[in-house]
C-alpha cells in the first residue's frame, strides 16, 4: 500500500518535471537522484557533510537537553529558584532558535560550536517545559510514601521517587528535542557552517536541484535512525510501562 | 505494660477550617494489640492514622514511641489503601524500598526481602512490575514492604477495601497469621464494622467535629475466630448503634 503511494507519488513528480508546471530547471528530476547521490558521495561531498551535521547535532542536542531538563527540573522542585526564573522564562521562550543566529555568529563566528549553540537553545526549551510538567505533575502520593519510609530529604525523595516518576514526560521531552534539533540544524546550517544544510544551499546555488534532492533525503535517513534508536533506548528504560 | 505508640493532647486543625478534626485526641496502643478503628467517611480515620505514622504534624499534643527511631529498622510503617506501588519498580524493588532508609548492608538487605515474601506468599512473584499483580497481590507486597522495616507497629489505612470480597477474606486470614506470627501492634482503619470486629483485640468507633472516641470496645471472642457467628452478629450490631 505504502509502496503504491510512494509509486504515485514519483509519477506525480515526474509529471510535473517534464510538463514543466514550475519554472524550467527548478524541477528535479526523479529519476536523476540516484546518480545524484552516487555523485555526492564519490566528490567526497557527503559523508563530510553527513558528519559535520553530526557533530553540531550531538553537541546540541547533548548540551540542550541536560541544560534544559536540568533547569526544568531545579525550577519544578525548589520554589526559589521557580520564583527567580518565571520571569526570565517568560520573556525568553518566545524567541525562536534561529533569532540567536546573529548572536552565534557574533560571538562563535561561522564555527562548529555556533551551529551548537542554536541548535542547543531550541532543544533546551523543549526539554525545559517537558521536564518541568513532568515533575509537576508526579503524583503527591509517592511524596507521602517517600516521607511514610523515611525517604522525604530533597536528594532522596528526587532521586528515587520523582525522577522515575516523571521519566516518561521527560523522555517524551528528549525525543521531541531529538527532532527539533534536527530542524534546527539545516536551518542554522544553511548560514554557511560546513554541513548538509550548507551543501543543499550551494548545490541550489549552481541549480543542482537532485543534489539538493539527495541531501533532504539523506536528512530524512539521518533522523529516521536517531529516532529510531532513542526509542529503543526509551523503550529500554520505560520497560515498566503497561504496555 | 508501655506502649509502643501513644497519642496525647493531638489537635489537629487543616488551614483554612476553624474546626479542627481531632480536638486533645487520646489513644494509646499495647505491644502486640490489634486495633481496629471505625468510623463514616469523613470523620477523620485516615487522618488520624497518618498523625499516628507522623506524616502529618499536628497542631499541638505529642507522639510518643516507646524508643527512638534507629537507622536499622523504623518504629511505624504504614499499608496504604491504593497499595502504592511505585510502577517503575519490580514487586521485590518495591518491598525493598522502605529498606533503602536504612543502614543495612546489601546481604542483610537482601535476607529481609526474601524473609517478608516468604511470609507473604509472594516469593515466585518478586520480578513482576506493579501492572501484572491482581489487587489482592498489590496489598499484600503494600503489606511486605511495611513488616520489612520491622517496626513495632503497623499502621493500615483501609487495606482491603479496594478489592473483592473473596480476596477480601483471604488478606484478612494471611493478616492475621502474620499478625500472629510476627507480634507486632496493628491499628487498622476500616468503615467495615464486620471486618473490624473479625480482626481486632479492640474496636474504636470514630465520630463527631472533633472526631472523639465513641465507643472502646474490647472483643474477646477466641482466636482462631469463625466468620458470621451469632457472636460477632451481636458485635457488629451493638458497635453499629454507636456510629
């Protein structure tokens, strides 16, 4: 069925390539990708690409998520500190990731760690608001019983009550931020820091749209197994759950 | 003969209501004496029972333990009504959580555990995660995590009200023998009067704003005690007319 769709899909495509419904030349051609891609990667374009995007995504995506669930989860267990930040929370959050790509390059030039820091800022409010609700919401009653067996102090009661309980909020945070910073990568990519985001803009740069081609869908590989292997590991660590 | 648990002068008010639930409330509990308290719904059981297990501070008036709390075992331990399984840990994780309080060394961690399954029945269900026990199952590992922090006292909060009345029978036997065997003081609330009086060296009814003892009733019926005798029949309906 799947396949039938896919199928259609590429006839559709086609179609419009050759009776040119957009612009002449901005259409790719389906059946050029394959060759395109076979290009990219004997130029050595690709790969390079592929783990230069890989390093801003794990830095990221790495520093995003523990900032945000560390901050998400300070501010959801101590009132001082929740006081101090909702302010500053409020006025920050609105702001999209990419408006700190001046920033990114004012302070980290067009580098590696800019590419990071934007990708980390929109990974770590996703991570932030998930872990907040998730501790939020842990239900009283296992507070009651951490206190009932002696287990109330702030460190013991967080660590062996709270956190396992909001576990599942908070893995649905990390794994919504493991998309989003896939967003955000090509995004901040396209300004210039080497990456697929970058190859796809000078390969449109040239009219090279099956390469372009090649390089959407080798994010689309790219994150496809991301995803896929933090489910297992969610899996893995959620394996209480009712299923 | 000292008591393990005594409560004295205990006023205890919620923010926010100017009559408070338990007005210089006295009640004090024998080494190794089953006491049940009844009461309609409201009146303030639950309440009392966790002043009792000093999860609730009262206003005024003082609990007393025949000995302090020591780092090997805890004075008092309580059996929720909802069981309150932590779902993220398997049955034995969940007996061994009042244990983690403790300053026991891993194998004497580990001897409890299976000495209060064995006493349990629970032994061959100890891997099993919260979702795959019956409610019958629930209560009774609710029952093992609480003897296996050895206290003096057990406190239980309606136990077996959530499940049915086969199961219901069968709990109250196991209590009973591991009441015996274990010689510990229980203080059982329940809204069953039938079931109190089955249990208990003692009746306590609950009623009124301030909740005060309405009636102390001593059962002397022998043990091992049949159910649905003429004696418990007079019982049930004398102590009823008090509520």
């Amino acid at each position: 069925m799947g396949l039938l769709g896919l199928a259609a899909f590429l006839a559709l495509w086609k179609a419009a390539e050759t009776l040119e419904w957009v612009r002449r030349g901005t259409m790719p051609d389906p059946f050029l990708v394959p060759s395109a891609a076979l290009d990219e990667l004997s130029s050595g374009r690709l790969l390079p690409a592929i783990s230069s995007s890989l390093i801003h995504y794990a830095w990221g995506l790495g520093l995003g998520s523990i900032l945000g669930f560390l901050v998400g989860a300070g501010a959801a267990t101590n009132q001082l500190f929740d006081g101090l930040h909702a302010w500053l929370a409020r006025i920050l959050r609105p702001i999209p990731p990419l408006a700190w790509v001046v920033f990114a390059i004012a302070w980290f030039k067009v580098s590696h760690a800019g590419a990071a820091f934007v990708i980390a800022i929109g990974v770590f409010w996703v991570n932030y608001f998930a872990t907040y609700s998730a501790v939020r919401n842990v239900d009283p009653r296992f507070h009651e019983l951490a206190r009932a067996f002696g287990q109330g102090a702030y460190v013991k009661l967080h660590v062996s009550v709270t956190l396992p309980a909001a576990s599942p909020g908070i893995f649905a945070g990390l794994r919504t931020g493991v998309g989003q910073a896939w967003m955000t990568l090509i995004a901040a990519e396209l300004l210039g820091v080497p990456g697929m985001g970058q190859e796809m803009n000078s390969a449109a740069g040239v009219g090279a749209y099956e390469a372009v081609v090649v390089y959407m869908l080798a994010i689309s590989v790219v994150y496809s197994c991301s995803d896929w292997l933090f489910g297992r590991v969610e899996d893995r660590a959620l394996r209480w759950r009712p299923s | 003969m000292a008591s393990v648990l005594r409560a004295q002068d205990i006023v205890l008010r919620f923010p926010g209501s100017d009559r408070p639930v338990l007005d210089r409330f006295e009640l004090s509990v024998q080494p190794g004496e089953f006491i049940a308290i009844v009461g309609g719904s409201g009146v303030g059981k639950s309440t009392l029972l966790r002043v009792l297990a000093g999860l609730l501070q009262p206003q005024a008036g003082r609990i007393t333990l025949d000995a302090a709390e020591n780092r090997r075992r805890r004075r008092r331990a309580i059996v929720f009504q909802d069981g309150r399984l932590m779902p993220w840990r398997t049955l034995d994780a969940n007996v061994a959580f009042g244990l983690e309080g403790l300053q026991l060394t891993n194998t004497e961690r580990n001897e409890r555990i299976d000495e209060v399954l064995r006493l349990t029945g629970l032994d061959d269900l100890r891997d099993r995660y919260p979702h795959q026990l019956s409610g019958g199952q629930v209560q009774r590992t609710g029952i093992a995590r609480a003897l296996a922090v050895q206290p003096d006292v057990l406190l239980m909060d309606e136990p077996f009200s959530a499940v049915d009345a086969l199961t219901r029978e069968s709990l109250q036997d196991e209590l009973l023998r591991v009441w015996q065997l274990s010689g510990k003081a229980v203080v059982f609330v329940t809204h069953d009067i039938t079931e109190a009086v089955f249990l208990a060296d003692r009746v306590i009814v609950l009623s009124g704003t301030p909740a005060s003892i309405a009636t102390n009733k001593p059962i002397e019926i022998v043990r091992p005690r049949q159910r649905g005798t003429a004696e418990i029949a007079e019982l049930v309906r004398e102590i009823g007319s008090a509520l």
